[in-house]
C-alpha cells in the first residue's frame, strides 16, 4: 500500500502518455512489477502477498487516484495471478515465480479447445485483453471439445477452462480506440492452433484451489468485483478532490465572486461526498463480512450476494459522483488540460464491465430474497 501511494504522482504525471499510447508504458509496468503491486494475490509460497481483500481494494484504489488506466491494469494483472493457487507447482513457478511477471488475459470463453496427447489444441479470439502488451504470460477462456463435440457439465451446459498461454503463443491485435480508460492497451487477443498440456488450464468454477490461504476460499469473481470497483472509486475521490480545487478558483461571471461561495455548489459537493463515502463503507463492511467468512471455512450464498452487491453499488455510485465533480468544475473540464475529462470518460469506461453491470442487481437479489439462483459466478 505503502508503495502504491508512492507511485501515486508518478502514474498521474505519465496519465496523458498513456492516453496517447493506448496503452500502460512498458517501463511504468516494470516499476510497479518491482514494486510487488502485481502480487497482491500470489501466494506467500511463491514469494507472493496473499493479501487481505480489504489489502488489495486500497492498494487499487490508491493508484486508481493518480490515473485509472494504471489501476486498470494493475486490478487485472493482480487478479489473473490468482491462477497461481490453483496450477501445479511446476506451473505456478513457471509461470509466477518470478516477482516481476505480470499476467494477463480473458476469462470468457470465447475459444475453442479440442481435447489432443493430454493437453488442448487451442484457437480463438478474445476482447477486452487490458495491459496485455506487458504481460508474459496470458490466459483465455475456451469451450471444450472432444471428438469435435463440446463437452457438457451435469447440467447440460458447455465446459470450459482458461487456457495458460506464454506470451509468444498469442498474437496481440490493436483494436483499442475507446472513449474511456483509454490507457489500458485493452485490444484483442488472439490464438492460432496452440497446443497448451491440460495441467496449465485452470477453472475457476469447478477447480478445488491447491493453496489452503483464506484468501482462496474466497470467491474468485467477488475478488474481480472489488478490484473493479476500487479502481473505480479511487477515479472518483481524485475527480471530487480535483473538481474542489477548480471551484475554489472559478468565479462567477458578471460578479467576480467565487463560486465556491454558491449554496447549490456547496450542497452538490456535500452530497457527492456522502454518497461515495456511504459506498466505500459499504464495501468494506461486506469484505469484513466475507473474510470472516473464509477464515472459518466457506461463504454463505447471502455473504458472496452481498460482496457483489456492494462491489457494484460503488462502481456506480463512484461514476455518480465523478459526474458531479464534471458539473463543479464547469465548462473548463471540457479541456484535454483538464485530468476531470479523463475521470468523468473512465469513470463510466468502468460500469461497463459485466461485473458491475445493472444485471448483477438481479443476480444478488434473487439470492437476498432466498429464491433459487445460479451461484457460480457471484
């Protein structure tokens, strides 16, 4: 934590270089891998920090304040390494044993798999591969085949695994012009019959985690969630402290006086204020929640809704607020000079992301109103 905040001025100075680039500076990448901010999830056998969940929101959070495309990055690379606590050993080292390795990758299963000489032969195409450019190792989701008929679980729906691919076995495709979190380098990613052993494939649905740590009886995509919404809200308490600053040097026209001093501006902020502080302590008090929970053995499904719940409710209450502070600061937010632009495009970049999106409300309250629900990613 202490070393994210340290880098706090210096993601924030590098934000527009990255905006240019499309993409998260590969010597910045470096300094935070050096760091240790990648290895917030890697287990403590592998020299990670198997940190607490609470850990790594504030760890996000705090570089999502200099820039959030480096946050972004940051949240994925921190998240795919849980990988580590559930490939074998060999594997694990392989592929994290080394502290400055960042992975990365797409776990929706958008490629093919076809069972081949005790592995998969891989081909597909995947989107969304942020902070892809600095990683030596990738993962992709992929539908299994064997005999070229997919493989069906109990319930009659496709099986699939993230497939663990060194980085020269994935072809990078710049498909990344976006409106918001622009920094993230977040292309395609794609693989061309790719023979991958069936022991570096992981799910994360069906595999019992090898690491017997808390932190990895705790739900996989509830880790996801926290991560997304600490970059979010990290983007939302540097825009409310940004857009504070502009207000205080505006005045307002014809009059000369401060618009500071307006009672509407006042209350706007107040209320921005308390609407984002409400949300991050909702979300810690659901993390407390769940981690008391895994330390004593498994969460209960009211437990996982909750941590989703909140995870999305500051997401989205964070881009509420980074609204706010756009409206403050008036018409000179509109410049690329100003870094409110930037916040008030990433800030709504980030609730597009299936996790916190609307949907997730009816997913959790299906489970708080005790009615049957599909549990396997929440």
């Amino acid at each position: 934590m202490a070393a994210a905040r340290d880098l706090v001025p210096v993601v924030a100075r590098r934000a527009a270089e990255s905006e240019a680039a499309r993409r998260l500076p590969a010597d910045l990448a470096a300094t935070m891998a050096e760091a240790g901010l990648f290895r917030l999830v890697v287990p403590k056998s592998l020299d990670g920090h198997e940190a607490h969940p609470a850990v790594m929101v504030e760890t996000i959070e705090a570089v999502a304040r200099g820039d959030a495309s480096a946050a972004w990055c940051l949240m994925i690379g921190a998240t795919t390494a849980l990988i580590a606590a559930y490939l074998p050993r060999h594997h694990a080292e392989a592929v994290l044993g080394d502290r400055r390795t960042i992975t990365g990758g797409v776990f929706a299963p958008l490629g093919r798999a076809e069972r081949e000489d005790g592995g998969y032969r891989v081909a597909g195409r995947w989107a969304w591969a942020s902070g892809s450019a600095n990683c030596a190792w990738l993962v992709g989701g992929a539908v299994l085949h064997d005999g070229g008929r997919p493989e069906m679980d109990a319930e009659g729906r496709p099986r699939h695994r993230m497939m663990v691919f060194q980085r020269d076995q994935v072809e990078l495709i710049d498909t990344w012009h976006a409106a918001g979190l622009r920094g993230t380098g977040s292309g395609d990613m794609a693989v061309r019959d790719q023979w991958i052993p069936a022991d570096r494939t992981v799910s994360l649905l069906t595999d019992t985690p090898r690491e017997p740590g808390p932190l990895y009886r705790f739900p996989a995509f509830g880790l996801l969630a926290l991560g997304i919404a600490a970059v979010a809200s990290g983007n939302a308490r540097a825009a409310l402290d940004e857009a504070a600053e502009a207000t205080r040097a505006r005045r307002a026209p014809g009059t000369g006086r401060a618009v500071v001093e307006r009672a509407t501006v006042q209350a706007a902020f107040a209320e921005a204020e308390a609407a984002l502080h409400a949300a991050q302590a909702g979300l810690r008090e659901a993390v407390a929640a769940a981690w008391a929970e895994a330390e004593a053995g498994a969460l209960r499904p009211t437990t996982r809704a909750r941590l989703r719940l909140q995870a999305t409710h500051l997401a989205r209450t964070a881009a509420h607020a980074v609204r706010m502070a756009w409206d403050l600061a008036g018409g000179g937010a509109l410049y690329d000079s100003s870094p409110l632009q930037r916040r008030f495009r990433d800030a709504h970049a980030i609730t597009q992301h299936i996790m916190v999106q609307p949907a997730t409300w009816e997913a959790t309250g299906r489970i708080l109103l005790g009615l049957p629900a599909d549990l396997s990613q929440i």
